[in-house]
C-alpha cells in the first residue's frame, strides 16, 4: 500500500508539475485570464488526460457514450469552474492583467508558439525520463536511500549545455522540481517521501532535465526563455507559491465532480482490472510515456489487490 501511495502522490506532483493560472474590470481579468489559457492550452492538456481517464474507468452502454459524456462535462460543467478558480489564484498572487497579457502576448508570438511546442514537447520527454529512472530505482530507493546517479549524455554541445544551464537556474525545471518536492513535502507526515527519494530528485533533476533537453529545445528557444522567465508575469505563475498543496487540492475539485457526474449520467464503472496503472499512465502522460514505463508496472502497482 505504501508503494501505491508513494507512486499515486509523485504522479499527481508530476501531472501537476508536467502541467504548473464591477463588469468592466472583472469581465477583462477574465477574458485576460481565458486568453492565458488558450495560448497556453492548459485546460484543454488537462481535459484531455481526463478523457483518457473516462476510458480506464467508465465502460460504454447501451445509450451511453463515454467519450461523449466526458467531452460534454468539460464543455458544460469543467470550464467555467476551472477559469473561476485560476481567476482567484491570479488575483490572490497579485498577476496584474497587464503582467498576464504581457505573457500570454509573448506565447502568442511566432517565436513564443514554437518555444511553447518544444516546451512541451521537452517537458513531456523529461517526465517520462525521470518516471523511468525513479521506478527503476524505486526499490533501491526505499531500502537504502541511495541510487544511482544519472549521466549526462556525453554529446551535448556545449555551448547548448552553457546556455541551457542559464536558462534552468532562471525557472521552468527548477521551478518543476522545487514545485513537486514542495507539494510531497506538504502531505500528512505519515505519507512524506522517503529522505533518499528526495535527495535522489534533487541530484538528479538537472541531468534529466539538459538530457531531455537536448534535440528538442533550440538555442533560439533558450534565448526566448530567458526572455520570458524574467518577466514579473512568469515569475509569479512559476513560483512554486503560485499553488500550494491546498490549492492543489481545491484545483482539483472541478475534476473530482466528473466521476460523480459520469456515474449521474449513467455510464457504468469498469471492474477492477489488471495493468490499471499503465491505464493511468497513458491517460495522463501519453502512449509515448506509457510505453517507455511498460514493464515497469505489474499488479502491485494496480489498486484494489491488497499488494505493496
């Protein structure tokens, strides 16, 4: 059981991280905040994961389409709710509309749509290589708080190494990796993550990150980065401070309803049935993270067989 927690609270952090936001004055704030999001495509990254979800959980019947349903939900019900609560996480963290156009202007550009399509592309990348590496060494990691390092690829360029060092202490991987240990170290005691695993993320997120980097992030796009990450707007939605533990929760309240929802319209729950964690996998990080963690999860991993 404490395997399946420890697996189940380092994929929320990832999805999380992999992931990070009077009529006339509200009414701009919020079409500010909508605009964010469009460009940015977070909603619909999220929305998409669900439907996903809506696969591994919910079966199709007779007059009843899953995919159908779950699309209907993040129409009808999902959206509003998740803009009202990225609209009060701005304002509570003081993003002005100007600072949130500013960004949102700076993403729309030609250069900024290419930087946020290898962005996304390198992040992708870079969680599937660290989910690898961290049940890889899972077992090492719990017993004896030790495992080992990873290596930088040797044919980096180096100038792309330099540059991209830069770029890192600025924000993004360093903000993803002090977000997630920031959100683990927040939970119930009873449930923090083991001081090796900790240590081990901390050593070892740099080399992934430069790693994954490599081949899809550009020099242009590093240039562009560092344009971007010193802007007060990225700072403050990049500060892990952007969204607590808390807040994580509440985040996910407007998701937590779709299950209830399905069940209200009908669609039938699947049994409990094997490779369920490779499911979840798929659904929120995609086939190509999926199929690199193939093999890595056997029934112990899959909830409701009583296993570690």
């Amino acid at each position: 059981m404490k395997t399946r927690v420890i697996i189940l609270r380092l994929l929320a952090s990832l999805l999380v991280t992999l992931t990070a936001v009077n009529v006339s004055a509200q009414d701009s704030y919020r079409q500010a905040v909508i605009a964010y999001d469009k460009v940015n495509g977070s909603f619909d990254k999220m929305s998409t994961s669900f439907k996903g979800l809506g696969q591994a959980f919910f079966k199709d019947a007779d007059g009843v389409d899953v995919n159908q349903l779950t699309e209907r939900y993040f129409t009808e019900v999902a959206y509003e709710q998740y803009i009202d609560f990225m609209e009060s996480m701005m304002k509570q963290h003081n993003i002005s509309e100007g600072e949130l156009t500013d960004v949102t202007q700076r993403y729309s550009s030609p250069q900024g749509k290419t930087f946020l399509a290898h962005q996304q592309e390198w992040v992708a990348e870079m969680m599937s290589t660290f989910l690898v590496s961290f049940f890889e060494n899972s077992s090492s990691l719990r017993e004896s708080n030790t495992a080992p390092d990873v290596s930088a690829n040797p044919d980096i360029d180096p100038e792309f190494a330099a540059q991209f060092k830069r770029m890192y202490g600025m924000g993004t991987s360093q903000e993803i990796l002090e977000s997630m240990m920031g959100r683990m170290s927040q939970a119930d005691s009873s449930q923090t993550m083991p001081a090796g695993v900790m240590q081990w993320m901390a050593k070892n997120f740099y080399t992934i990150a430069l790693n994954s980097a490599s081949g899809i992030l550009t020099l242009d796009d590093i240039e562009f980065g560092m344009s971007l990450f010193s802007t007060s707007g990225y700072a403050k939605l990049a500060n892990p401070a952007f969204m607590n533990f808390d807040d994580l929760r509440k985040s996910m309240t407007w998701a937590g309803g779709y299950i209830e929802w399905m069940k209200a319209q009908g669609a039938p729950l699947r049994d409990n049935e094997p490779g369920m964690a490779q499911k979840l996998i798929e659904s929120f990080y995609g086939p190509k993270v999926a199929e690199k963690l193939k093999g890595l999860f056997g029934p112990k991993h899959d909830e409701g067989n009583g296993k570690d």
